[in-house]
C-alpha cells in the first residue's frame, strides 16, 4: 500500500498569508494526485488533479506542483472561506489518502 | 446539478447488516466508476470500495473484504453497499464518489452508519 503522509499537520496563518501544504508518497504515484478541501460537516471537494490542475470552479489562488513521490498545494492568499483541513490522495495504485493538514486562523 | 444522495445509515449493532444506498443525477451514470469512501469520526478518509462503469470489475479495501459488497443498477442510476458483519470500527460517513478518469470529482453528502451495542 502507497502510504501518503501530509505535514504540517496543522497550519496557523492568518487571511491574506500564503500556505503551503507538503504531501509525500512512500513510493511513486507520478502525477496521479488530488487534493480536497473539507470544511467541518460538508463532504470533500476537489480542488486538483493531475498534482496541478484545478478542478472546475477551483480559484487561481490555489495551485499544486510536484510528481513522483513530492507534492505541494499552495494558496497564495488566504481567504476566510480557505480556512479547513486538506488531504492529498494518490490514485496510481489503488487510492490512498494522507491525514490531513488543518489550516487555521491564528 | 450533478448530483449524488447517500441513504440507508443508521445506528445498528455488531455482527449486524445494513445496506446504503447512492442515487446518481444529471450526469451519465453509466460513463463512470463509482467509489466508497468513509471517514470515521473525527479521523481522516479512507478508500473502502470500487466498482466499474459497467459492474464487471469490484475491488474492495483489505478492511472491508468478504464482508462488503458493492452493486449497481445502471438502468435506475443507483449504486449500493451491502455491509454484513459490521463492526464498531465500521462506524464512519460513508461517501459515494463519482470517478472522472482515476481521480474522485463528485462527492455525495454522506450517510452516517454506527455501530453499536
């Protein structure tokens, strides 16, 4: 089982700053990666695939980058709506899911 | 909108069965994979089940084998879950997500299974 692991768990920032979230595969998923958004009592949301292309709706302030076993989802400027938590997923082999960052006001 | 609703939750005891249901809408169902995914509470995702757009391929995660079927009924653009011998580790939100290409695009609201004695 490829094994995701996301860090920081926990991401203080305030709106307006930029965030950037690690994800890490325990082995290589190339570019076959998502991210989702997840508020508190909603489903997930997909915000990219592919590790760098929005999905339908998706704002420009969020962008990923990486392949391989390396991914990033930045969002360059915060907005209240963005405060949530964030998992990536790889889909190469079977799906998995990181933990999860929470971004929070500080 | 495209549209997936979740039912069939509830609170049932262990060693017990339920079975979800997932209506599919505004999109052609029978173009797509369909997925479970669950989230235990206040824990993260996990990838329970797959099945192809024709029924023909069912893969199930290691956690939920022998235990769980997957089913779906294109022609009424539904999808189920059969749970038997559930377990208190099966409580969670259960999702049905939409597969476009390998990635999950579409995410249902969730239906809420406990279990519990």
């Amino acid at each position: 089982e490829i094994v995701m692991t996301q860090s920081p768990a926990t991401l203080s920032l305030s709106p307006g700053e930029r965030a950037t979230l690690l994800c890490r595969a325990s082995q290589s998923v190339r570019s076959n990666l998502a991210w989702y958004q997840q508020k508190p009592g909603q489903a997930p949301r997909l915000l990219i695939y592919g590790a760098s292309t929005r999905a339908t709706g998706i704002p420009a302030r969020f962008s990923g980058s990486g392949s391989g076993t390396e991914f990033t989802l930045t969002i360059s400027s915060l907005q209240s709506e963005d405060f949530a938590v964030y998992y990536c997923q790889q889909y190469n082999n079977w799906w998995t899911f990181g933990q999860g960052t929470k971004v929070e006001i500080k | 909108q495209v549209q997936l609703v979740e039912s069939g939750g509830g609170v049932v005891q262990p060693g017990t069965s339920l079975r979800l249901s997932c209506a599919a809408s505004e999109f052609t169902f029978s173009d797509h994979a369909i997925h479970w995914v669950r989230q235990a509470p206040g824990e993260g995702l996990e990838w329970v089940s797959v099945i192809s757009y024709d029924g023909s391929n069912k893969f199930y995660a290691d956690s939920v084998k022998g235990r769980f079927t997957i089913s779906r009924d294109n022609s009424k653009n539904m999808l189920s879950l059969q749970m038997n011998t559930l377990r208190p580790e099966d409580t969670a939100v259960y999702y049905c997500v939409r597969a476009t290409s390998t990635y999950l695009d579409v995410w249902g609201q969730g239906t809420t299974v406990i279990v519990s004695s």
